[in-house]
C-alpha cells in the first residue's frame, strides 16, 4: 500500500508542481471552473479578480480526501475582503503524513476592482518534507503571478498568469514553466451560470473544462463540471443558513477514482 501511495505521491508531485492553485472545494467539483461572480473563498483565492461585494468577508475552511486515500487527506483555510475598490485574500493548504510526505501551499493576493475592470498580484509559495532512510529534506520554492479580469453585464472574463519568476524547487532543478489560466463565466437569463476554464503550459496539452451553477431556492445550488487530460467528471451541491454555508464536490479520475471535498463557509457584509 505504501509503495501505492508513493508512487501517486511521485505523479501528483510531477503533474502539479508547476501549478500553485489550491484546487479545493468547489473548484473541484467544477473541472477547475470558478464562479467570477459569487466567488467562494478558495475561488477568489485562485481567481483574485472576481466579483466581491464592497465590506464584505469570506472565509471557507474545509477538508480534501483525494482518490479515497487516507494518506493524501488535505485540509484548507481561505478568506478575503474588499474594502472600497481593493481586496485581499490568503489561503494555506496541506496534505500528507508526517512519517514520508508532507506538501503544504500558500497563496495571497491584492486585487484593485472597479466593479468593470480588476487587476492583481499573486503571491505562492510551495514547500514539500520528504523523509526517507537517510533522513529528511525540505524543498522550496516562492512564485509571483498577476491577474486581470473584465465583467460586463452577463459577462465575466479573467486570466491568471502564474509562476512569471519560473521558480525552482532546488539548484539542479528545471525552471517551472509559467502558467497562463483563463477563467469565464456567463450568467443564463434563468438562476444559472455557464462557466469554464483554459489552462497553457509550455510543452502541455491544454486543459479544458466545462461547468455549470445551477441555483435553487434562496442560495442553495448544484453545480457540474467536466474537464480534460484526462477526462474527468465531477458535481456537488452547497447549501446555505443565512451567513453560513456547506459545499460538498467530488470528482472522478478514470485511472485514480474518486477525491471528495466538503468545506464550511462564511459570507457576511460588514
């Protein structure tokens, strides 16, 4: 079993090394899709440039297990604010054991929104603790991002640039390839978002996904997504108490399985 889970430990670590997101929550229900317009917590982290109410606080705190394996649980804490036309947000994430592998991320942005256009810089860091026999290493490595985004009526544009200083995580290593993710939404004329998401990386096929948010009574939702490289499948649902909420996401991978997500929200103008 353990050799298993070093092994998915190694793929992780090879396809997502270069990519800073904390993909939690929703996000992972969605394909990687991010609601621009009712953005959680951990979607304003990834998506800085989202649409956040004036004087208003959101926090989300939640819990990861990924491909139904106890050893890769993950848990997240994320918030932000907006005051007048700035905002700031901050997130810190962190999955393993602490006997061979522990991967911990943070990220943190200041955004400038006018309510039509909104620019951004990211800050991620990464740090990873592999103890094997011959003791323990520690590996790290800081990234600087920007991001920009356009809402107009119905419609939501933003992009991402991550990794522009093309960080290392040690001396001998490659220089991580810079990311560039474009993120959109469509409000439907019903209680409906369509939303997607495209992610370029030298040398990568591009990811693509799909989503859907689909309001119900009051604040409560479904939501759906698809992406590909590989195909995979995800939905959940949130519901909500007034300030507070519950989002539950899961996702399929056709070789690895099932990763669920359930997260606690806070939402309130202050």
């Amino acid at each position: 079993m353990k050799k298993a889970i070093l092994f998915i430990l190694f793929f992780l670590v090879g396809t997502s090394l270069s990519a800073y997101d904390i993909d939690i929550s929703r996000q992972n229900g969605m394909g990687g899709c991010v609601l621009l317009t009712t953005p959680t917590s951990s979607d304003f982290l990834n998506c800085p440039v989202g649409f956040l109410q004036k004087k208003h606080l959101i926090i989300e705190s939640g819990y990861q297990r990924k491909f139904e394996l106890s050893d890769l649980d993950k848990i997240f804490f994320a918030t932000g604010y907006r005051l007048g036309n700035f905002s700031l947000t901050a997130g810190v994430s962190q999955f393993g054991r602490n006997d061979y592998y522990i991967e911990q991320s943070m990220r943190t942005a200041i955004a400038y929104n006018n309510n039509r256009l909104a620019g951004a810089i990211i800050l991620s860091g990464r740090t990873l603790d592999i103890t094997a026999t011959t003791g323990k290493t520690s590996l790290n490595a800081l990234s600087v991002g920007l991001a920009a985004g356009v809402h107009c009526k119905k419609y939501h544009l933003a992009m991402t640039i991550d990794n522009i200083n093309q960080p290392t995580l040690y001396d001998s290593d490659e220089k991580q390839n810079i990311l560039y993710h474009l993120y959109g939404e469509i409000e439907g004329n019903g209680r409906f978002s369509i939303t997607g998401r495209m992610t370029l990386e030298k040398y990568e096929k591009p990811l693509i996904a799909l989503g859907q948010h689909i309001r119900l009574a009051g604040k409560h939702a479904l939501f759906w997504g698809i992406s590909n490289n590989p195909l995979t499948y995800g939905g959940g649902l949130e519901v909500h108490y007034h300030d507070y909420g519950i989002v539950y996401a899961t996702s399929y991978h056709p070789v690895l399985g099932f990763t669920h997500n359930v997260s606690l929200n806070f939402n309130k103008g202050l």
